[in-house]
C-alpha cells in the first residue's frame, strides 16, 4: 500500500476523516473566522446571530466569542 496514493473513500489524502468531513471543517473553520470578524465590527450579538444561523456549535460559539484566550490559533489566525 502507497501511503502518498489517496484512496477512494478520500480523494483528498487527508489521513482520519473523509475528505467531505475535512472540507466541512474547513468550511466550519471559515464560518468561525467570519464570526469573529464580525464581532470586532458589529458586536458580539450580532456574530452570535450569525454564527447561529450557520449551525456552529453553541460551546464552540462561547469560546470563540465569550473566551479570546482560549480561542484556536493558526498560521493565517490572530488571537484576539
């Protein structure tokens, strides 16, 4: 078996989840970022809404919006 050939069941190659779970993730991670955005601008009641309306997870909302420290960091995210 050839570790770098992507199977089927994940075109991608993503080793764990298929790639339609990472593209949701990726898709979710998106929605959050936006959040967050948002929040800056509009205010935290209006990031919650919008966070809401995209089917984001409510103790992933209060962590982003309630808890900047404990928010995920990456190469292209500030922690606020």
């Amino acid at each position: 078996m050839n570790p770098l050939h992507s199977s089927p069941s994940n075109p991608d190659g993503a080793a764990g989840a298929p790639a339609t779970e990472h593209r949701r993730d990726l898709r979710r991670r998106e929605i959050v970022d936006d959040g967050i955005a948002l929040a800056r601008v509009a205010g935290t009641l209006s990031a919650l809404e919008y966070l809401k309306l995209h089917a984001i997870e409510g103790r992933i909302i209060a962590r982003v919006l309630l808890d900047p420290a404990r928010r995920r960091s990456g190469p292209d995210l500030a922690v606020a």
